[in-house]
C-alpha cells in the first residue's frame, strides 16, 4: 500500500496558528499533525507516502528530513502553484510505483478509521475508488445512488448540485439517490483512475473528477462512525484533538 498526504492547503481557518507554519506542524500533545498521520499509515502498512507542500513548504520539507521515518517519505513540491485536492493527488501520483492501490488523507484529520479494513472492502468490491464517510451535518455532502455508487454532490447552504456526467442533471435525478454522506478526507483508489484525470498543470478540486469517473469506474462509499473521526481544520476543532487521542 502506498499514500498521500494533502499537506499543501493554506490552513486559513487555523489561523493564527497557521500565520507562521503550516498546518501539517500544528502540534497536538507535542506531535504534528503530519507525524501523527504518517505513523498511523505506517502502522496500518504504508511503505511509501508522497506529501504536497506548499503553504510554508520549505518548513515541511525540512521537518521531513530531519526526522527517521520507518517508511519512504517523499515530497510532492507545489510550492510554484497551489494545485487543490484533484491537480495534488494527480501530481503526486508521479511519485508512487503506480501498481498499488493509493490512500488518500487529508493531514488536518484524525481518524480511528482501519485502512486496512477500508482497502479491504475497496478491493472485495473491485472499485475504482472508495471514500469514507458518515453521517454528519455538514454544508456538503456526498450523494449515493441506489445501488450505492457515488452520484452526486450537494452544497445544502446553495442548493448547488453536481451530477455524474452519466445522470440527468435534473428532479428525475433525485429518484436515484438513496443517502447523502459527508466526506471524511479519507479514501482509497486505483492507479489507473488517477491516470484518467486531467494533468496537474492547473489547480482543480477532486469531487467534480471523481464524479466525472464515477461514470467509467465503480465509486463506492464506506461507512464509519462519526465519533471515530475529527477534522481539527479549526483552533476550536484543535481544542478536541487531545480528548479524542486519549480515548
């Protein structure tokens, strides 16, 4: 199993704790964000992670190399063009074997989620992809069909509505949908999705492309407890993370 960090973001809303490093060194009981990430995917079996930088991303990359990992720790370097969730994954894929399957995680979470259970399920149902999520009140969420395959994407504030290009963008639409879920920031794909998506030379988001694959490629969702799962992407959010460790 091989990963990717998405470390590159601004980390607006930690400020002001991001005003002088980025988010992936924030500290919880005297631990990074990015050292608790990357042990936790070391643990459940990643030999090789590529990181993205850019916000501070010198700080990263020093970090990284300062330190003994027991796993490959490479650096994706964006730090001439923040390239979003989708661009960042695609570059990134340059730096991995491309014959394994990916997790993907964003380093502003904290999750007791098992990947190794989570690639499991990925591989038992030959999916493309398979992103966790829960339930949760959350502005955005995630729209499964029927048959449980990713269809849409929902901004509730809006009302916005994003199709995968094979279904009607329209009310028949909805008779599709069986449940929404809220993104964890925590999924697994295929090489070879990643290689279908446009090239990591202009910052794009990776929801509208998934969606866009979700035509070619069996998108699955699984489930995990909401209270197994912390986004700490504000200082009130931080605040949690050290209960939440302990537990």
């Amino acid at each position: 199993m091989e990963a990717i960090i998405l470390a590159a973001g601004l980390g607006s809303r930690l400020r002001p704790l991001t005003n002088n490093k980025p988010k992936a060194l924030v500290e919880v009981d005297g631990h990074t964000l990015l050292e608790i990430n990357v042990k936790k995917l070391i643990k459940e079996g990643a030999k090789r992670i590529v990181v993205n930088v850019h916000h501070f991303g010198e700080l990263v990359m020093q970090y990284i190399a300062s330190r003994e990992w027991e796993a490959e720790i490479v650096v994706s370097d964006e730090r001439d063009m923040l390239l979003d969730t989708g661009a960042g994954v695609k570059r990134a894929l340059d730096l991995l074997s491309g014959k394994e399957t990916i997790v993907v995680h964003n380093v502003d979470i904290l999750s007791k989620i098992s990947v190794k259970e989570l690639i499991s399920k990925h591989i038992s149902t030959v999916a493309g992809a398979t992103l966790a999520v829960s339930r949760r009140d959350t502005k955005r969420q995630l729209l499964f069909a029927r048959d449980g395959q990713l269809c849409g994407w929902r901004n509730c504030e809006t009302g916005e509505t994003l199709y995968a290009t094979d279904r009607p963008n329209s009310r028949a639409a909805e008779q599709l949908f069986c449940c929404e879920f809220a993104f964890s920031g925590i999924w697994v794909v295929e090489p070879q999705l990643l290689r279908q998506m446009p090239p990591a030379d202009h910052p794009y988001p990776i929801v509208p492309e998934l969606l866009k694959q979700a035509v070619s490629y069996k998108i699955n969702r699984y489930e995990h407890r909401p209270e197994d799962w912390l986004d700490v992407g504000t200082p009130e959010r931080l605040k949690k993370a050290s209960l939440f460790m302990s537990r």
